[in-house]
C-alpha cells in the first residue's frame, strides 16, 4: 500500500499543478528526489528506421545497468501514462509510436484460453499485474508486448489507442521505456539533456537525472553573479566619484582662500593738495 501511494505522490510532483512540474525529455533519465521511486527513461525515436525490436530494446536498457519496464500495479501504470503525455506534450514534435514493455512470453503458436497466463516479465518480477487492450492478448506470433501510443488513430473497440498494452511480433520496430532503481546518490542535473534520436546511440546516451530542490537553486544563484559584479562595480563607481567631489570642495573653501589684502595705500596722484 505505501508503494501505491509512494508512486501515486510521484505521478503528482511529475505533472501535477503547481511549479514543480517536470518536463520530460526523450533519451532522459528521470529520477525522482525522494530516491524511492525507481528511475525511467523514455527512448523515442522520430523516424520509424531508428526504432529497435524487442531485444535491442532489452539490451540497450540493461547496458545502462537497467532493465526493460516491469509494471507492478496501477499506480506504477498510471506514473508512465503521466510521464508519457509530459513528453508528448504539444509542440515537441512527438506523436505515434508504441512502446516496447518488459513483457513477453516464450513458446510457439499458443492460442488457447491459456495463453494470457503464459506472459513474463523479462526482469522476473512477479508481478501479475496487466492492462491488455480489448482482444488482447491475441497470442499465435505475437510474444512480446507493447505499450500503445497512437494519440492520432482513430479509437477501436476498446477506445484510444493509449496505454494499453498490445502483443506484437518481438521483430518489429517501436521505441522502448527502460526502468532503474532508485539512485542513492543521483547526478547533478544538466540543463540541456541528450536526445536520443539514432539506434547507435542507444549503448552511449549521456544520462540526466533530475535531482531535489537545491542543486536546482545552484542553476539559478550562479546565472545572477554577473548581475551582482556588474551592482558591485556600479555602486563603487559612485561612492568613489562622490568622494573625489567632496576632497574637490574641500580644497577650494574660505578658510583656504587664495584671496589676499595689501597693506600699502595706494597714492592717488590726482588727490594730492
């Protein structure tokens, strides 16, 4: 229960109303200051010839030390459902594009009523929760999953495509949300974190964590120190004309005149008698 709420407490300092809420950025890795909640990476690729099977995904997220996403309840759900529309907000110029999940199953062709029951999770947890679109699992082909994301399809039987999860063929191309735990010790944030828009990237992206309120306060202290030098150097220059001006009256005052008096009387030749 204090897992739900911790993630649910997530999915509000991510998106909620206020300040605090954060952007999100493909190819970033987002953790969270509280360090319970574990860390997510959304990878999303422009073009559709730079997106990775199911395996590529897999690997890519555990050559950064994390796993394919495992979804352990609803809340969890509901904290990626968040973090997505964060990235797709209007404006980045991302739109479809389904989401390979740590899901799959490993066996050939089933079709029967057990099929659903048949689906692992690639990091083993145990986890048994599940968020299938209608109709789906539609098993045969089909073993591994996908989160879907197609804001712009027209809804089917079991509405938008959003969210919902989707069995596809582990061969085809989607971009791929990767999963860490927690950071102890996270990164310092950077302020224009790396895009992950190539399929060679996928092995050297360079990870941003977002961390708490004061590393946040260090990126807007330090842009103001020239503001403060320039205040500094401006107020000196006053004082120090003000002073000049005062030692300038200083010199010229009555009691240091430079006027004098003569004392010799002066004969006026026209006066004489």
């Amino acid at each position: 229960m204090s897992r739900v709420v911790s993630l649910l407490l997530g999915a509000a300092l991510l998106c909620g109303h206020g300040a605090f809420c954060r952007r999100v950025v493909s190819g970033q890795k987002v953790c969270f200051a509280d360090f319970k909640h574990p860390c997510y990476k959304m990878a999303y690729f422009h073009e559709l010839s730079s997106r990775v099977s199911f395996q590529e995904a897999r690997l890519a997220c555990e050559s950064e030390g994390g796993v394919l996403l495992s979804l352990e309840n609803e809340a969890e759900q509901k904290l990626i459902e968040s973090m997505l529309q964060n990235l797709t907000k209007p404006g980045t110029g991302i739109s479809d594009g389904d989401f390979w999940i740590g899901l799959w199953r490993n066996g050939d062709g089933q079709t029967s009523g057990a099929c659903p029951d048949l689906y692992q999770w690639s990091d083993g947890s145990n986890s048994q929760y599940r968020n299938w679109y209608t109709d789906e699992p539609s098993c045969g082909s089909e073993k591994c999953v996908v989160m879907y994301h197609q804001p712009t399809a027209n809804p089917g039987l079991g509405g938008p495509y959003l969210y919902q999860w989707n069995d596809d063929r582990c061969n085809m191309k989607h971009n791929y949300i990767c999963k860490y735990e927690p950071e102890i010790n996270p990164t310092a944030p950077v302020e224009k974190p790396y895009l992950t828009n190539q399929p060679g990237d996928a092995h050297q992206n360079v990870v941003v964590t977002e961390a708490g309120i004061i590393p946040n306060l260090i990126y807007v202290v330090i842009p103001t120190i020239p503001l403060l030098l320039l205040i500094l150097v401006a107020f000196g220059t006053c004082c120090f004309q003000m002073l000049h001006k005062s030692k300038g009256r200083t010199k010229t005052s009555p009691n240091q005149s430079t006027l004098w008096i003569s004392k010799s009387t002066r004969k006026e030749s026209g006066m004489e008698v």
